[in-house]
C-alpha cells in the first residue's frame, strides 16, 4: 500500500519542518511544498501531522490516495490579534 503526503501549508509554519506520522510513527519530516510517499503492508493508515506544539486530526488513507496537509488559518487568528494588540500598544 502507497500513499502519497504533500505539504501545502503556505506562509504559516514555513520555518519549521512538518512531522508526518503514520499509525502513530513519525514517517518524514517534510519542508515546505514537499511531499513523501508512505509504504506500508496494511490495506490503509492512519496519517497525521505535527509541528511544534500543534497537531493536526487523523485521516485514514488508502493505497494511491494523495494526503495533502493544509494551514488551518483560524488557528492563526489570535497569533495575528496578539501582533496587532503589540503594536497598537506601543504606539
């Protein structure tokens, strides 16, 4: 069984390699834009994803499925309103 994971996360976390896990193993660590063919003997795999101190949900794949892992851009919205209220209190 094959499946392909590719990483698509934009601005958002590009400094930082993304941990793919594959039934709970860390398989890759991808950089930004790239991508990683998982094996495994199983019929389907549980994927998930990790950077830093977030994680992503699990998604059950299957032999010649395309995993793509994307930003979830509410997640970054008290980043951005924490940076604005910094510089609105310095000003």
């Amino acid at each position: 069984m094959q499946a392909k994971v590719t990483r698509r996360t934009g601005f958002f976390g590009m400094a930082m390699k993304l941990i793919v896990m594959a039934d709970g193993k860390e398989m890759a660590k991808l950089p930004l834009d790239a991508s990683h063919t998982i094996t495994a003997e199983q019929d389907s795999i549980e994927i998930s994803a990790k950077q830093w101190m977030t994680g992503s949900n699990t998604v059950e794949a299957r032999d010649g499925d395309h995993v793509i892992i994307q930003s979830n851009y509410w997640a970054m919205l008290p980043l951005l309103v924490s940076i604005i209220l910094i510089f609105i209190s310095n000003v």
